[in-house]
C-alpha cells in the first residue's frame, strides 16, 4: 500500500523525492503568507531578512525579549520533549506544546528539520494530503500487522475502535486529524479534527490504548456484577472517588494507560461507563471541545 | 545522497529511552559529516515511527542501523516489517536501503565496553586483589539471543586477558545478577549493563537489589563498581557507523561470491 512511484509501473523517470517536495512546498506555503501560518499549536512565519520564525501559537502577541530564543533547528527536540509541567510528550501532536520559546532558524532545510522534531512526519504528510496522495492504512489494517503483545487489537470490535478513536484521537488529546477508518467499509464516527495535520494511520499510543480497550471487552463479557460493572470501571471508580476525597486528582502519565486516572481512559469511561451509570439518557455531553 | 537511519525502541513513559539514539545520531552527524547527508532518528513507540521514517528522508542510499543489543524479535520481526525491508538491502522506488545488524554482536562492542569501564574507574581507587568485570543481561528465556550476546562478549573480553575474571549475569534468568556480583571472587566488582539506554532498571531495580548506593559501594569483602549503560557511550556512535560501513562490505562480498 505503499504510494506508487514511476519506477514501480516500471518507467524510467527520476525517482521521486517527497520528503525534498514536501520541504519546499512547505516553505513556499510558509512565504505566502508574511502574516504567519497556524500548524499545530505553533505559529510559523517568514522573516522579512530572510529565515523563519517558530513560536506557540498562544505566544504570537509576545515582544521577543519574553521568549527563550533558539537559533539551532534541533533544539526544537528539547522543546517538544516535556509540557510546561515537565511531563514528558510521547505524542507529539497532543495538544500540550510548552510556551515560552522562539526558533529562528534559515533556510527551508533548518526549517524542515525543526518542524521534524516538534511534529515528526507531519509536513510531508501534510503535503501528501493536499496533493491527495497521502497514503491512509485502516485500523485493521494495522491490527493485522501487529504482533507481540499487540496481537490482541485484532479483536477489538469494530465499537471499541470507534470509542478507542473517540477517547485517544479527538482534537481535546490529538491535533492530527484523523483520515484512517475502522476498515474500507466502515468509517470512524469521530470527530476527525480541525488541524492542518493529518493522520494517515493509527499510531503506536492508539494502538496501545486499543489494547487496553481489548482488555476492558473482554472483560465486560466475563466479569460483570449485579448492576453491570466490571472490575476495571470499579478499579477506576474507586481511584478516582479516593484522589477526588483529598482535594486534587492526580491524572496518570499521558499513555499510561493501566493506571485508572489516566485521561484517554477516563474519556472512554465517559462514553461507555457514565452511560451505565445513568440510563435514563442524561449522560454527559460526548465532547468538551 | 546517503542517509543514516537510527532506529531506537523509544518508550511512552520514559523519556530516558530514546535520548541515545538522539545523542548518537548528533555525533554522528558531527564525526561523519561528509559520509552522511542525512542522519534520522524513528522509533517503535515514539515519532517519527519506522513506519513513516523513510517518507521524511531525502536520500536514496539508505543505512538503516537498529540500536539494539541483541539479534531478536525486534531486529528480525518488527523492524522488517514496519520499514518494509525483505532482507540485507531492499530496493523500491528508486531506492536501495541497507539493513545493519544489532549492535550487541558487532566485534567492536569490547572495545565500547572496556571504554566504559575505564571512564568508570577513571581517578577510583580499587582495593588490593582481584577485579572482576560482570557483564549485566535483560536475559528472557524466549530469546536466547538475548543473553547468547552477553556471553559473547564476556567470552571475547576474557580472550584480551585484562581482567581476572570476566562474568555475566541476568536480571530475568540464571545466573542472577545479585548472586553473581555477591559470589564473584573478586575483591572489586566492576558491574556493567549492556543495555542499550538509562531506565527504570538500571536506575531503581538493579541498585535496589544489589544494595548500590551510587557509581561505587564499598561492601563487607568487595568494592562494587557501577557504570552506565554501553548503550548510552559517545563510541557507539562509531559502532553505528562502523555497522551501516558494514553493509556496503558485505554487499561487496554477496557481488564477488555471485560473479
Ligand atoms: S492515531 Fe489518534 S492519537 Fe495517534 S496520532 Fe492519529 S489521531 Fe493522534
């Protein structure tokens, strides 16, 4: 399923270089617009003596001299690592990109490099999506390549991928949008995101999170009490009933998802658990936004 | 133009995990200047992803160099498959990608090892009698790869002869690490994980069980030396690209054999 080349219909034209394509039309992009270009939760501007200019979106009205300046592209790896908090960032398109920070940087090369490390792979499939070519692997797809410990995403049901991509992928934890589908046939009913950024295929915290969720199915068949609930929704009742008793709750690690206060698992609770909890229909607004 | 790919294991929890490859691929790209264009990192649980990592790169010449310790699962399964390479050298689209193997088993590991013991031992003072290097494993009794490198290495540290003794020892298998640095008969312990990155062993687990309270313990009848890592090393970034050259070698030799 990879994107076909003119080499592979067997002509002789040059190979085709994206990643290089994409480096360019990016920066063209970037040039067009003096005012800057939104990406992610960055703003990326064309300096008028010639370069670019990154910064957080949230810092654009900021004088210079408020910012920590940085003028070598790879920086920008220590400055995607940890959120504000220090915690650290194993995805790169959450919506938890630390302020605070400048990146100058010359050429399109230096900018391509820094924008590989504050969203890796995001611009050339950026330029793939708009030039329509960006190749898009399904969910089972994917499931069927894994092996390992990620054999059992397998048999997540086709409901668990849609809440999995619901609690994991939405626009409140993901930038990226979405455009893999359960199967051919069976599209993703989440909200896909607004972002510049998409997402040709589940990524290896989705898939990660789709093995948790293969784990509460399995369980709901096996386990359920009288009023319908399994042990992991009492685990995480009780968790979050305790931290909430002394005033703060303490979210888990962004992808530690075996630990009951951990907020993509919290959202799935939110659509599979609060319904139970309250069946006559007032449950909670599916997202927050 | 010519690329080197550094492929790590990467973590969702542990930022520890991927800065290796991060810090080889920066010496790299410093040291080998001319030799490579392009030096990318890609992981299995971090961005870029092997399965993406090619489409960022520019190069058509491509030497992908797997941070791993050991022949296995990873290198053998998931590495091919995510990157879609079907053997030593794969050609598509115009490209030819060259697959390295672990660097465990290269014949420079030694070397990278007894490096570390010197910068560990470097201004230390060791007590009179015997030194003993024990080699740590992960060791799992479903890859004998895993711990067949570790012994391999001790094997070929004990050939040079610098050491009274040379041991290995396991954290999931026999014989455990805590009896081996205990029973070792030796008068200094110098104590080595052949791990590829810092984590939650190397910094809690092994310390905890061992009773190690920091780079050196002095115990009842034994000093215990405690290094970093192999892994994390500034020459195995040459081992990096000691194992892409390698590749070109035996490409030259599959061409001869044929011809
Ligand atoms: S699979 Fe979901 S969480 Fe992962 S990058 Fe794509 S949209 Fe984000």
């Amino acid at each position: 399923m990879r994107a076909t080349s003119p080499e592979r219909s067997g002509g002789e034209a040059p190979r085709r270089n994206t990643a290089a394509e994409a480096r360019t039309a990016f920066a063209a992009w970037v040039e067009e617009a003096p005012g800057g270009r939104s990406f992610g939760q960055i703003v990326v501007r064309p300096l008028p003596e010639g370069g670019y200019e990154l910064r957080h979106a949230a810092d654009a009205g900021l004088p210079d001299g408020d910012l920590d300046v940085h003028v070598d592209p790879r920086e920008a790896r220590e400055i995607a690592k940890l959120t504000e908090g220090g915690e650290y960032r194993p995805l790169k398109s959450s919506p938890n990109l630390r302020r605070g920070w400048l990146l100058r940087v010359e050429g399109e090369r230096g900018l391509y490099v820094a924008m590989n490390y504050l969203y890796p792979s995001a611009v050339v499939h950026w330029h793939l999506h708009r030039s329509g070519e960006l190749e898009i692997t399904t969910y089972r797809e994917n499931a069927a390549r894994q092996s390992g410990i990620y054999k059992r995403v397998q048999r997540l049901s086709d409901e668990g991928v849609q809440n999995a991509a619901r609690a994991c992928c939405e626009d409140a934890v993901c930038l990226k949008k979405t455009l893999w589908d359960v199967d051919e046939n069976t599209p993703l009913e989440s909200e896909r995101g607004e972002g510049e950024i998409p997402c040709p295929e589940p990524c290896s915290i989705f898939v990660s999170f789709a093995r948790r969720v293969r784990l509460f199915e399995r369980e709901n068949k096996r386990d359920l009490d009288a009023i319908g609930l399994s042990p992991s929704e009492k685990e995480d009742l009780s968790a979050l009933v305790e931290a909430a008793a002394t005033g703060s709750v303490p979210l888990a690690r962004e992808a530690e998802f075996e630990e009951p206060l951990n907020e993509r698992r919290m959202r799935y609770r939110r659509l599979t658990l609060v319904p139970k909890l309250r069946p006559d229909g007032d449950a909670a607004t599916p997202e927050e936004g | 133009m010519k690329a080197l790919v550094i492929v790590g294991h990467g973590s969702h929890l542990n930022e520890d995990s991927s800065l290796p490859v991060y810090e080889h691929a920066a010496l790299v790209r410093d040291r080998y200047a001319g030799e490579f264009d392009e030096v990318v990192e890609c992981f299995w649980k971090e961005e870029p992803s092997m399965r993406h990592v090619l489409d960022l790169v520019e190069s058509e010449d491509i030497y992908v160099v797997p941070a791993f310790i050991s022949e296995g699962y990873f290198t053998q399964q998931v590495i091919p498959r995510e990157l879609g390479l079907s053997g030593p050298v794969t050609r598509r689209d115009g490209r030819t990608i060259r697959y390295a193997g672990p660097l465990g088993t290269y014949e420079g590991m030694p070397d990278v090892i007894l490096e570390r013991v010197d910068d560990l031992l470097e201004g230390k003072e060791t007590r009179p009698g015997r030194t003993a290097l024990v080699l740590l494993g992960h060791g799992t009794d479903l890859n004998k790869n895993s711990s067949g490198v570790i012994y391999l290495n001790a094997e070929r540290i004990r050939e040079r002869g610098v050491y009274d003794l040379v041991e290995v020892g396991f954290l999931d298998q026999d014989p455990p690490i805590a009896e081996v640095v205990g029973g070792v008969e030796a008068e200094n312990v110098v104590l080595i994980p052949v791990f590829i990155a810092e984590g939650w062993h190397t910094r809690e687990t092994i310390p905890e069980d061992l009773g190690l309270t920091g780079e050196v313990t002095e115990m009842a009848d034994r000093t215990v030396f405690y290094g970093a890592p192999v892994g994390t090393h500034p020459s195995v970034a040459d081992l990096i690209v000691s194992r892409a050259r390698e590749t070109d070698e035996r490409e030259a030799e599959l061409a001869r054999d044929v011809s």
